[in-house]
C-alpha cells in the first residue's frame, strides 16, 4: 500500500488561522457546528458530506489544494465570497510557505456524524448560506482536531523521549491512518480475496454449518457466493467511479426491489440511532445511508470496501448470537482470529512463500509434533541456510475509545498491551519473539538445532492483520520493546549480535506479495534486510536538507511501504493474479447466465 502525504498538522494549523482572518466574512465570531447547519434541509445535509467523503476518498493526497477543495463546495451564488477566501488562503499560504487544504477525511467524518444525527427542522438557508456554513462548519471541526493533534504530540513527545520522529509519526496518525492512507481498488481485491477464503474455511468443517446457515438466513442468500454477488452492487460503483463525488446506489423497480432493499439495509444506518462516532464505529459496521426509499449513499468509499472481509466479523458474530445455545460458536473471535486468520490464512501465505526452500513449519506443525512442555512455540518458523525468521501472529484490535484521538497516553498503553505485556504480565508478541529468540540460540527448540547459534541471523516478525498497523513510527515503537529484551539476553552471555531488529508485517503485504515470493521474483529475508538497511540508510557527503529530511522519515517508515515502493520500481504491482483468478469463478458459481 501506498502512504499518500498526508495533510500535515502545519497545513491543518492554517485552517484555525482562516477562522481568524475570514471573521469579516463569517461576520463575527464562529457559531458551534449546529447552529451552522439549522435550517439546512437533512438531505442537502447529507447529500452536502457525502459529497466531500466522496471526493477525499477518491482523490490522492497529492492532488488536493485549496483550489480543489474550494471547487467541491462554493458554487456560482458564492462568487464573491469564495473569491475572498481565495485570496485571503493564497495570501495566507504564501506567508507560509505551505500546503494547505481545507477538508480532511476524519473531520469531514464527525461532520457527517452531525448532520446524521440533527433532526428535520424548518429549511431558513438559501443555498449560499448552505455552502458558507458547511463550510465554515469544516473549519470548526478542524479546530478541534488541530487541539487534538497537539496534546497527542506533546504526550508522545514525553512518553518517547529518545524517539522524537517516531514519536511524532504515531501522535500524528494513531487516531486516523487507514482512512487516510488507501488505495481503493487495492483494498478492494485483498479484502475479497480473504473473505473468499474465510467462507471456504467456514464450508469446510461441517462444525460450522449452524454458523453459516444463520449468516446466509440473516441476508436471504441461498449460499454465499450469492452474497457476494448482491453485494457487489455496492462495491463495483466505488471501484469503477470515474469522478471524484458522492457515489449513490439506486435500486430499480422491479419483483426484486424489496429483497434488495433489505439486504442494503443490513449496511444501512439505522435511522433514528444515535450514530457511535469513537473511531467512527457505527460507519464501519454500517456505512450506507438511506437517503430516500431505495436510493442507499456510500458515506466514504474505504469504509464500505472493508464490509467484503473486515465486516464480516461483526455480520458473523451478529449471525452467531441467534443460534440456540447448543450451537453457538462460544468464542467467535478465536474462531476468526486463532483458526482463520493465522492457522489458515497466515499459513497459507507463508506456506507459498517459502515453498520448495529450507525448513518451514507452521505453529500448528510444531505443536502438534514437538511437545514444548507448556512453552509457546513459535507461529510459524523458517530457516535456510544460516538465516532464520521467527513469526509471532497478532490479530488484535485497539480499543475504540484509545483510538478516538483524545488520549495518545491511552492508546500507547493499549498498543504496549497488545504487543508487549498484558495487564497480568503476560508476555506478547516483543516479548514472545524475544523469548522464542532465546531458545533458538540456546537450540532448545527440537525441531531445529543443526546450525551455529553465533553465525545465524534472526529475523523476528511480528505478522498482524488491519493495516492500521502500518502507521510510521510504530514498528519502532514495538522493536524499542523488543530491544530491550534482546539487551538482558546480551547480559546472558547469548550471541545476540546477528538478532535483527523487529520488523512489523500486515497479512496484506504478504497476501499481495506472496506469488512473487513464491516465484523468486523477490527473496523474503532478503526484503528483511533490504528493510533493515533502509531504516539505517546514512548520510553522504553533500546531501542536501530536503534529501536528508528524507532519509531521516525513512527510519519511521512501515515494511509495507518500504517492499510496495521496493517491488514497484522493478514492476511488480502487489496484485496475486493467480490466486485472484482463482477466486472470481468460484464466487461466479451458481450465477444465472
């Protein structure tokens, strides 16, 4: 995937500075957001937002300016006025020398959560006052979120003192990142492709029948490929949308309109309900909106593309809870998470990947042949020849509430949970490859002992499963943690000096790279070191300021962008095209000609 620049806290910081200098157009001081958008009919409310979510889901960072943020919302009855902020903005960014935007996808988003959730009133506004107020509403918004963004850099600031750049990196995307850094059509072929392989485990043990009859009642199919058929009627206009815009989906008349309707309504926002807006939860569960009987909106297009996998762990668990108790699944989420994510899909992956080269052995494999008398084998290993690679699989989720925004102190203590040490003291995925790593070089894992422990390299990867986890600066974050371990097996005496340093990888990545790995177009220790050389990349004589800037950011980058940026310049586009033609008859079958 490919981390687009984002809209940098310097660039939203002129947008409180706009509130200032356009007071004389405002007229005054700036009204809260709801007195902004009374007397704004709902649906030009809605249809208003959805326009903006639409164009920032759609349009890469890099294309948007003030200019084209200006386009998507004043029209000819705002000439005058738009033409003031025009120039007051240009002025503005000259002084600055910056970039500047005016709409960011996370605002724009708690936007959408005020006019969903403001009732019908009487319509007082002319369309000029609409366009002035929506977007000053922005502006507002921004604000707030430019607070946010401070205190979150302040306290990543003193909670990571000897990381400033990482530290800033994580303050500046923990609340946000995977809506704002996506590539459309590639979510959408990864998230179909491991939704096809979550229903094929399911159908293949006959354990979760109950489970996936329930889901198919719970939406009227007769089996899932005819799920995904319907619900291709909401993916394809993202996918194949040639303008940057609210994107509608329409359903005709017909004897089928009813039974479209209510599968829609499945991902539609329950009208009345307040929406949960903590990490926008109730637009990830649902994000349809139903503006009119049959006319379903696509709030913001990543949102809905990640209903084809990510979703379905809710619809199932959704499906799970109406089945009598005696089938029930009593614990869904190790079902998807254990079993699907990292003992099918995860070994899937590796298993191609390292197909037909040294040793490879699933956690499974090892477990079930090798008796660790109670310690935690590894997930998976692989080593050829003198290079070894240590996984330790987390499909984890951080809490919604530490992931808002408002608390950058709470979220680091949920990540450093989840991948460090729970609240018992259990160790997680640092201190479970610093254990592993320990073993390995005292050759107390049976399965392999035949090398020497002071010339193997060792590579520790931490495999997860949401791309949030790609955010810059939290792979260093992790590896601090495991550093510190690997200093008290120093102490120990052990060969440590080959230990590299941990690396983080989403199931993604190796989903859209694992052909190219398994082919020889690319090696995967070598993509580790090659990664472990561009985070140390040093300086040369005569580097420019701009050129060591970016030498520096690269120290924060996640391996997902690293190998995508890798694997493009020598043409090779993460897309698994053997796997991908794989699945598109077998979701066909069954189709009516």
């Amino acid at each position: 995937m490919r981390v687009e620049p984002r809209l940098t806290l310097a660039t939203l910081l002129m947008t409180r500075q706009l509130l200032v200098e356009f007071k004389d157009l405002f007229r005054g001081d700036t009204p809260p957001v709801a007195v902004l958008l009374d007397g704004i009919s709902r649906l030009d409310r809605l249809q208003g937002v959805s326009h903006l979510l639409g164009y920032l889901s759609q349009t890469a960072a890099p294309k948007r300016d003030y200019v084209l943020d200006m386009q998507q919302i004043f029209g000819p009855s705002n000439e005058a006025f738009g033409g003031q902020v025009y120039h007051s903005t240009l002025a503005l960014a000259s002084r600055k020398s910056t970039k500047l935007n005016f709409f960011h996808p996370k605002t724009t988003l708690q936007l959408f959560g005020h006019c969903f959730d403001m009732p019908e009133g009487p319509v007082t506004q002319t369309e000029a006052e609409v366009e002035r107020n929506v977007f000053t509403a922005c502006l507002v918004l921004n604000g707030a979120y430019i607070r946010e963004q401070y205190q979150a850099m302040t306290v990543a600031r003193q909670l990571l003192p000897h990381q400033p750049l990482a530290a800033a990196a994580l303050a500046g995307t923990f609340s946000d990142f995977e809506l704002i850094n996506h590539r459309l059509p590639h979510i959408a072929m990864l998230q179909l492709i491991k939704s096809v392989r979550l229903f094929e485990f399911l159908e293949a043990e006959p354990r979760f029948a109950p489970l996936l009859g329930a889901f198919l009642q719970r939406f009227n199919c007769e089996n899932w490929q005819a799920f995904f058929r319907q619900l291709s009627g909401i993916i394809k206009p993202v996918t194949q949308a040639e303008t940057a815009g609210r994107i509608a989906v329409e359903v005709p008349p017909g004897p089928d309109y009813d039974e479209a309707c209510a599968f829609l309504r499945h991902f539609t926002l329950p009208e009345g309900q307040p929406l949960d807006m903590a990490d926008f939860t109730s637009l990830r569960t649902t994000p349809l909106c139903e503006e009119s009987p049959g006319t379903f909106v696509l709030e913001y297009p990543v949102l809905v593309l990640e209903t084809l996998h990510k979703g379905l762990y809710f619809q199932f668990s959704a499906a799970n809870r109406t089945l009598p108790k005696g089938q029930r699944e009593t614990d869904w989420r190790s079902v998807y998470c254990d079993l699907f994510s990292e003992q099918y899909l995860m070994y899937l992956l590796l298993n191609a990947t390292f197909r037909g080269r040294g040793l490879a052995l699933s956690g499974k494999t090892i477990f079930e042949e090798w008796q660790l008398k109670g310690q935690s084998e590894p997930d998976y290993y692989f080593r050829h020849d003198s290079r070894a690679v240590l996984f330790e699989s987390k499909d984890v989720l951080v809490h919604k509430d530490a992931k808002a925004g408002h608390d950058f102190a709470t979220y680091l203590d949920e990540v450093k949970k989840k991948f460090y040490e729970d609240d018992e003291g259990h160790p997680k995925a640092a201190r479970q490859l610093a254990n592993n790593v320990e073993r390995l070089l005292r050759k107390q894992l049976p399965f392999d002992t035949d090398f020497d422990p002071a010339e193997l390299i060792i590579y520790p990867v931490l495999v997860v499963h949401d791309r949030l986890y790609n955010q810059p600066g939290l792979n260093v974050v992790v590896n601090d943690w495991f550093q510190e371990e690997l200093a008290k097996l120093a102490q120990q005496g052990l060969p440590v000096h080959h230990v590299r340093p941990l690396i983080i990888i989403d199931v993604d990545t190796l989903l859209a790279y694992h052909e190219d790995f398994r082919d020889g177009r690319l090696v995967f220790e070598d993509m580790l070191e090659e990664y472990v050389a561009y985070l140390h990349t040093p300086a040369w004589a005569g580097i420019s300021p701009a050129a060591d800037e970016q030498r520096q950011m690269q120290g924060v980058h996640p391996f997902a962008l690293f190998l995508e940026n890798y694997a493009e310049k020598r043409d090779m586009l993460g897309i698994p095209k053997e796997m991908l033609y794989q699945i598109l008859p077998i979701i066909n079958r069954g189709a009516e000609d």
